[in-house]
C-alpha cells in the first residue's frame, strides 16, 4: 500500500460506514451504491461527493475481515466506532503507523497527551523516510495531522484539543474483537488500541 494524501476530505463517517455494512449483507455493491445516490443516504449535498464518500467507505470495509464488518453491525456503539477506526487504518498505511508508532506508545509509556510535538516528530521522521511524503506540501500534512486527530476524536480515542495538546482516552477493547482481531493476524491493529507490544 502506497502513501496517499487523499484522506484530507474524508471524516470516519462511523454511521455512514456501519450503514452502508448493514446494506451490503442483503444487496449487491451496485444496489447499495444506487441507493446512496438516489436515495441520498448520506445526506450529501452533491452527487459527487457521495460518490467519493461511497467509494471511501467501500475501501474501508474491503480492507478488513467479514467477521470484522459483521461485528461493527451488532456491535455496541463504543465498539462500532473503534471498527470503523480499524477500517481507517487498515485502508490508510499513514492512519496505521500514525497510530501504531504514536498512539500505541503513548498507551504503552501511561502519558495521557498527544501534543502537536508528537505529530510534528512523526511527519518529520516520514518525511525522512519516504520521498511521497516529502512531496507534499505543508498544508496537506497539516491538514492530515487535523484530519487524523478528528477521526480519534470521533472513535472516541481522543478528547477535543486544549491549546496544543489532546486528553487521550485509553479504549475498551471487548474481548470478542480482542479475539476477532487475534484470528485474522490484525494483532498490530489490537496493540495499537491496547498500548501492548
């Protein structure tokens, strides 16, 4: 998987995303598809927009197990949301190592902060590393860093930024997804919400 820039317009769309699950157990990609264009499922202003956010939301479920989708359907809220979160990441490599080589280790290490300082030492360690990322410009990367804070926020992983720095809030994770993820070889995904190495 490739780096990409291009979740600077997306949100977790947790509800869009747990609907859209629900729709695909009974009908084909096509059908689903149709009804969020027609029927405006997620509420979307344009056409094109939708499309876009349908076609996000659709990586994200392809990127994790059925038996993952299946339990963020029945799952309760809380749990529904880290999935969602999982779906994120396992379409996005950045998201992943964001979380797994800061997120994760701020868990491990008991610091109870992610500060601004953190995300800058991450962008500049991938910088560094990846001639992708080095393209990009100093607008995207700030764009991401808020983008990627938002889509914690919204699983629940982070409180809302006092100054430059953001409460974290350690995740319950149940043991049905502990052992959902443990099946599947997605334990990196486990540790990074659990601060385990």
């Amino acid at each position: 998987m490739e780096y990409s820039a291009g979740n600077v317009s997306n949100l977790l769309w947790f509800v869009e995303m747990r609907e859209t699950a629900k729709l695909l157990q009974s009908y084909d990609v096509k059908e689903v598809q149709r009804m969020v264009l027609d029927d405006n499922i997620y509420q979307q202003n344009t056409e094109k927009r939708a499309k876009s956010q349908f076609g996000c939301i659709k990586k994200r479920l392809d990127a994790i197990p059925e038996e993952l989708v299946k339990e963020m359907i029945s799952a309760d809220i809380n749990t529904a949301k880290i999935i969602a979160l999982i779906g994120a990441m396992a379409a996005d490599i950045l998201l992943f190592e964001l979380m797994y080589e800061v997120y994760r280790i701020k868990l491990h290490m008991d610091e109870n902060t992610l500060k601004e300082a953190d995300l800058n030492m991450f962008f500049k360690r991938k910088i560094e590393q990846s001639n992708v990322i080095a393209g990009w410009s100093d607008t995207a990367i700030k764009k991401l860093k808020q983008t990627y804070c938002k889509y914690m926020q919204a699983a629940g992983l982070l409180q809302e930024p006092v100054k430059s720095e953001r409460k974290i809030n350690r995740p319950y994770v149940d043991i049905q997804l502990r052992n959902i993820l443990l099946a599947n070889n997605m334990e990196k995904y486990l540790y990074t919400l659990t601060g385990e190495c």
